[in-house]
C-alpha cells in the first residue's frame, strides 16, 4: 500500500467519512491519488475503512472507525505555494482556497500578512485545517504539505522542548528555523516559539506556540504513524515516546506533549494489502489484544 517509504505517516480519525474525505482532498491537491483502501472487520467500531492516499506526494492515512475522536486545528497542515518551484503559485494557493472553504470555515482569512503575501487558515467540511501560505523562496526548501503542531492550553511555552525532544529521538534529523515571540505580543510570551521547523525521518513539521484561549488540545483524532523494520525498533520508539500508559492500545501511544503516535511494524502493510479475509481476520484479532505490537505474534497469525 504504502508507494515509497515515507517512514512518519500522518493519520487521520473519522467517525465514517475517511473514504470520502479522501477523494475530496485528492480531487483538490497536485500529484495526488489514493493508494488503497482495506476494510477491517470486528473491531469495537465494527467495520473500519483504512484509506491509504497521497497528496502532492506526501502519503497520508485516514480510517472511518467511529465518532472517538474530533479533528481540531490544534494539528493542522501547512502547504506552500512556492513561487520558485510552481509558475502559477499565487493562481493554485487561490484554487485550492476556494474548494477547501466550500462547507468550511476561515480561521484566518486569505490575506496579505506581515509574516506572508498571501496566507488564509481554513477549517475544512470534515474538521480538518489547513494553512495555505504563499512562501518566500529563500534558504532550503520545503515540502509542499508538513504537519503543524500548535502547543496551547497547559502545552503552550513547550514547543521549543518538543521541538528538541522528537530530533533527539528521531535518528535521522534536524533543527530547522526558529523566531520568537518578541515583546508586547501579549497574551504571548517574549522568547516563546513564534514559528518554529524541524526534520524527522526527511518529513518537515512546524510547531508553535500560542497564549491565546483556545478550545482544543491535542487528540487522537491526528496521530503519527512510524513504520519499522524490526521489533527493535518498535521496542525503541515505544519506549522513547509513550509517557501516558492508559493510552497505550493496538500500537497506539501518547507522548509527554498529548501527541499521538503509532508505531507500526512496515511488514503490517503488507500483510493488511495482500492478505485473505481469513488472514485479515487473523491479524485483526491478534493485534486488538496487544499495546505495543509483537511483530513475531504478527507473522504468525498472518501465517496461521
């Protein structure tokens, strides 16, 4: 299922709407497709839709599996229209503006800023937003789409720590830009992270503070598959990241920031894309009884 091996997969929660959802976002974007689309059986959501997808070549993954969880912007996704890299840029960030606005919401509208020419923050008909900037083409390029982590509430002033604590866990990594929260920008904190980026695993993520009154935080509804290789590095990332032992379930964790993670064995995959419904069966019941999942257990089940 998965193209390329993409090794941090942002995952999105719906109650049933994964599939459409997904062909809305791919019929928007650039370079974009669905990859595949599994149903899993028996699970406490009862069928489930796991939809693989791509958009301007950044791989998602979206499930339909009950109403647990609500998308808010406190994880959004940022896209840049890059006028070095797209010829009609200020034309597509537009386009792609008005089919994300229909039945939704402007949290910013599309407007000239002090940080951008043209920036518009959208929530869109499904809940999810998305931070359309027109960039400025200078230093090392980005990636058209990159998660953004918006620290507020009790989290707000950790965005510098959790900027520095994901590229220390992450092996292949680094610290990208950081600007601050000068003075007089109350109710923010002067040294507080205006803007901040970084690389884990060569995906982009930006994170920011923000002291305003927010009615959200971090949930399940977005969460960050990390797909390995070997039981070693399952048992590696679990330990470095779960700080929340009562959200530990089917792979899933919590880190010390209220950020889910996923962490997935890459061979899952396969297994989920190409197996019987027997085997499908199998798998599913396996893992629903593991936290942190067992890759051997995996095989054998997958195996029968």
């Amino acid at each position: 299922m998965l193209m390329k091996n993409q090794k941090i997969v942002p995952h999105l929660w719906y109650d049933k709407e994964a599939k459409e959802a997904a062909e809305f976002y791919t019929s928007i974007f650039p370079d974009s497709k669905i990859l595949g689309v599994t149903t899993i059986h028996n699970t406490p959501s009862g069928d489930s839709d796991i939809v693989s997808f791509e958009l301007w070549g950044q791989q998602f993954q979206a499930i339909s599996a009950g109403p647990f969880f609500k998308i808010n912007p406190s994880i959004s996704f940022t896209v840049n229209f890059d006028p070095s890299r797209e010829k009609d840029a200020r034309e597509k960030i537009d386009d792609v503006w008005n089919k994300l606005s229909e039945g939704g919401i402007a949290l910013m509208p599309l407007d000239k800023y002090p940080f951008s020419e043209r920036f518009g923050w959208i929530q869109d008909k499904y809940g999810l937003t998305w931070q359309l900037i027109l960039t400025n083409p200078e230093g090392e390029e980005r990636p058209s789409i990159l998660p953004s982590l918006l620290f507020v509430g009790d989290q707000c002033g950790n965005a510098e720590e959790a900027n520095n604590f994901y590229t220390s866990v992450f092996k292949n990594a680094k610290q990208g830009m950081i600007a601050r929260y000068p003075k007089g920008m109350e109710p923010d904190k002067e040294g507080t992270i205006m803007f901040s980026d970084f690389m884990l695993e060569n995906q982009w993520f930006t994170a920011m503070d923000s002291a305003h009154e927010h009615k959200f935080s971090f949930n399940e509804a977005i969460s960050f598959m990390v797909y390995c290789d070997t039981q070693e590095e399952i048992d590696y990332f679990w330990e470095n990241l779960s700080a929340v032992p009562e959200a530990e379930q089917c792979g899933w964790l919590k880190d010390k920031f209220g950020i889910s993670w996923q962490i997935v064995p890459r061979e899952m995959d396969k297994m989920m894309s190409r197996g019987t419904p027997e085997q499908l069966a199998r798998v599913t019941k396996a893992f629903m009884k593991m936290k942190k999942f067992d890759l051997a257990k995996l095989q054998n089940a997958y195996k029968g």
